[in-house]
C-alpha cells in the first residue's frame, strides 16, 4: 500500500501501516541524534513532537542570507538510539521514526504499544532526501554542532519510505535477521567451520 | 605557485572529487551489477535509489552523503622530489577547512571527551596523515580517504590464537559481517587486515578499502579466500540497506603482513557503498595528474 500522510500524525493513521508499505511525508520532521534525543529526555524538547516525526540524521545545512538551506540530509544509524528510543516514543508520543538500519525489541514494544512506526530511508542516498524537503524552517541547540542539532525541516512528498518496522510488533530488520541466522550455520558448515 | 598552494589546492579538488562528483567507476558499475541480480522490489529500490543519488550529486556538486567523513589522507612522497616537506601537513589542513566552509562538507570532528566541535574538521591529529617514501618517483601522491561513521563504526580486531588459523578467521569475519553488515550501509566493500601488529593489521584493513572492486590479492592464497568469503557473505541474504537481499557486499579485499609467530592479529573495516576516494599527484615540476589508485 502507499501513504501520503501529514505531520502531525494521527495514531488510527499509524497503526494501519503495514510492513512493506511506502510512504510519502509531508510536514515538518525533527532531526535528532544521539545527543539530541539525550537532551530532551533531560531538559524536555523545545518544540512539540505530538504526532511528529523524528529524522535520524545530522544533515549538511548551509546558511544563506541569514537563512538555512539544506545541502544534504540522509539518515543515520538509528541503533545508535536503541536505548534511548522508548523513552523519546512514550515521552513526547512521537508517531514515526525515519532511519536506517532499524531498532531493537525494546523500540519495537514501545512502538507497538504507543503506536510510533519507523520508515526506512535508504543510507547514504543525501541529496535525493534533500529534494523532499522544501525548506528548514528553524533550528535549535545548534551549540551541539551542525550534526547533532534539532533542525527543522518542512518535508513535501518525502519519501519513498518503507514501513520496516509497524506497531504490529513486526520488523523487516527482525525477519532479515532471523533469515540470517538460519543461514549462518549452513554457511560455516560450507566453510568448513563446523562438522 | 608556491608547493605548499599546489598542496591545498590538490586537497580541496580532490575532497571535491571523492566526495560530490566523482564516486570511482568501478564502485559505480558493481553497483549497477548488483541492482541487476536483485529479485525483491524493497532491494531493488534501495540500489536505484543509490544509483540516482550518485547521478544528481555528480549533477549538482553537493556531497552524494551528507556524512562527509572524517578525513584519512595517504601522503606517498617521491624520493626525487626536492621540496619542503615541513608544508605538507600545514597546506592538507587549509585545504580541509576552505573545503569544508566551501563545497560545504559536515563539520564531523570533535573532541573524543568534550565532544566540543571546532566546526572545521581540523583537530588534535585530524586530519590524519600516512606518509610514505617511493623510491625513484619525481611526484608528491595525495589519496583523500572520507571515512563516514556508519561503516568505520562497525569495524573490529581480534588477536586469534595461530591455532585457531584459518578457520578462526573466517569464523570471525562471517559472524561479524552476519551481526553488523545491515547498519554499515551496504552493500560495501569488506576490508581485512591479517598479520603484523594490532596496529598493521587495523591499517591494512583500511588501506584493503583502497583497492578497486574486482581486484584481487597477488597472494594465491589470500585471493581464494577473498573469493571464498566473498560468495558465503553473499549467501546470508543482509541485503541492500539490510533489507533482505542477494548483494550484501560488493567486494572483499584482504591484504597481509607477515606477523609474529606466537600471533594471528585480524582486523576488519567496513566501507559503505559510498567508497569515496580520490587520488592526485603533483610533480616536481608543477605538473598535476589525477589517478585510481
């Protein structure tokens, strides 16, 4: 199935994405790392991320006329977040992740239970993921660096995103990984690792 | 022209070149290679989606990440040239910091403790330099090497026991490549270092990056197991982006050393897809040249 779907997010919206589904964004996202996601679960968030999506990324922003301009925005490792997810999720009641390389159990729970759903961006593709956003419209904590700053960005059509992890409690990562260790031994075996 | 300008200005078009326009061909055309064997639309979305990217940065000279990396330079010094030495380090960091405020790049280094970001890419040994002497050459050889996180973080070293061998290598690299492949954005280039110190071992690794994709080892042996980890890291199905599929890797370079011989020293150092890189020489007599390492 393909979404469009309009930041701030309603959860019944959520929550009828499924697994592989493609997603279009349209709104403003917050981008958010390490250093972000640990500042505003101890200081609170300056803006309101009800309904709102995280971005995953530390983009490369260019200041023009007193005005920020986006020069390159993929995503980061989002496991990097692994342990501070949740708490971001059930706090701030976030409604999607954009990432990539997908989350662990822990994200997995809290999405399913507070009904948050990570799309999949594909890694390194920076400048095709600056054309789905129109424009920054602010940026805070920028004394963390350019990297790990809350930028504002007005996304229009973003995407595609993939549905790789769903408030189902269902995965692409987890069944990937799953594959991968049923394969694992057959390989060693190939290898002569094992008997 | 002064050497030290000629040195700047080789540093900033080669930043240039790695990392907004000129993604070597040979990792272009794996990846075209790879997209073709895919069966799964989410792989092949991934892949064409990559492939775009590479076109509009080529089109628009802005960096195809915007992980711009932190910056490893090779420097190999002709053994004919007759310059100041003593302006190489200085002219690589101007070149750096004008690039950086210019193309404009991601201001990655920071302090390991303070995490304090000078907003430069200039630091306390960053950008790192390896120099070289090459015997008999009238040419001064830069290599930028922009290393982004997302791969150089799932890098790894293991001092094995020579009793574990062979198979204790091989058991380490698939086993690290099955757990950690999906967050280095691939499908990439494996990088192995087997011998020497932790140290030649962790280099070599990185140094395997280099090499361009279908290249193999001169070392029969260590060419077979090039190939040989190469088909079963293909096998486990991580895929592109770790969303399932046949290209999990679009190489696997592995260099040696001779090493101790109570020692098996094993590093690996991943690459994204991205396997940015650019090579250019400046010869003793002014004339610039641009190469694939």
């Amino acid at each position: 199935m393909d979404a469009k779907l309009t930041i701030p997010v309603k959860e019944e919206d959520i929550r009828k994405l499924k697994l592989g589904d493609i997603v279009y964004l349209t709104g403003v996202a917050y981008t958010a790392r390490d250093e972000a996601h640990m500042k505003m679960l101890e200081e609170g968030c300056p803006v309101d991320l009800d309904g709102g999506v995280i971005f995953h990324c530390g983009p490369i922003m260019k200041k023009i006329d007193d005005k920020w301009e986006v020069v390159a925005a993929g995503p980061t490792t989002s496991s990097r977040m692994n342990t501070l997810q949740p708490k971001v999720i059930e706090k701030f009641k976030v409604r999607g992740i954009i990432g990539k390389g997908g989350m662990d159990r822990d994200t997995l729970e809290s999405m399913k239970e507070h009904g948050c759903a990570y799309f999949a961006i594909t890694g390194g593709a920076a400048v095709l993921a600056a054309e789905g956003i129109e424009r920054v419209d602010g940026v805070y904590w920028l004394d963390l660096g350019m990297p790990e700053a809350l930028w504002a960005c007005r996304l229009k059509n973003f995407g595609p995103l993939v549905v790789a992890m769903d408030t189902n409690g269902n995965s692409i990562y987890a069944d990937v990984d799953k594959k991968v260790q049923e394969k694992l031994p057959i390989i060693e075996k190939e290898l002569g690792l094992i008997e | 022209m002064g050497f030290d300008e000629a040195i700047k200005n080789m540093t900033k078009v080669l930043l240039k070149e790695a990392l907004c326009t000129k993604l070597p061909e040979d990792v272009e055309s794996a990846l075209k290679k790879a997209l073709e064997k895919e069966e799964s639309e989410v792989a092949k979305s991934q892949l064409e989606a990559i492939l775009k990217n590479i076109k509009l940065a080529r089109e628009t000279e802005k960096p195809m990440c915007q992980d711009t990396g932190i910056h490893i330079f090779f420097v190999r010094i002709g053994s004919e040239m007759k310059i100041d030495l003593g302006t190489i380090e200085g002219a690589i960091k101007k070149g750096v910091t004008e690039a950086t405020a210019e193309i404009p790049l991601r201001p990655n280094a920071v302090h390991p403790l303070t995490r304090k970001n000078p907003g430069t890419n200039i630091g306390e040994n960053m950008p790192y330099i390896y120099y070289e002497v090459l015997p008999e050459k009238d040419y001064v050889e830069i290599t930028v090497f922009p290393k982004g996180a997302g791969s150089e973080n799932m890098t790894t070293f293991q001092m094995l026991v020579p009793a574990q061998g062979k198979k204790g290598i091989k058991k380490f690299i698939i086993e690290w490549i099955a757990e950690k492949a999906k967050n280095a954005c691939p499908p990439g280039v494996v990088g192995i270092g087997i011998g020497g110190t932790s140290d030649v071992a962790m280099k070599i690794a990185k140094e395997a990056l280099l090499r361009p994709i279908g290249s193999r080892n001169s070392d029969l042996e260590i060419s077979a197991l090039e190939d040989e980890m190469l088909k079963a890291i293909n096998s486990l199905g991580v895929g592109p982006m770790g969303l399932g599929g046949k290209t999990t890797m679009l190489d696997m370079h592995i260099e040696y050393a001779y090493t101790h011989t109570a020692c098996l020293p094993v590093a690996i150092n991943l690459q994204c897809w991205a396997g940015r890189q650019a090579t250019g020489r400046i010869y003793q007599d002014g004339k610039v040249e641009f190469i694939r390492r």
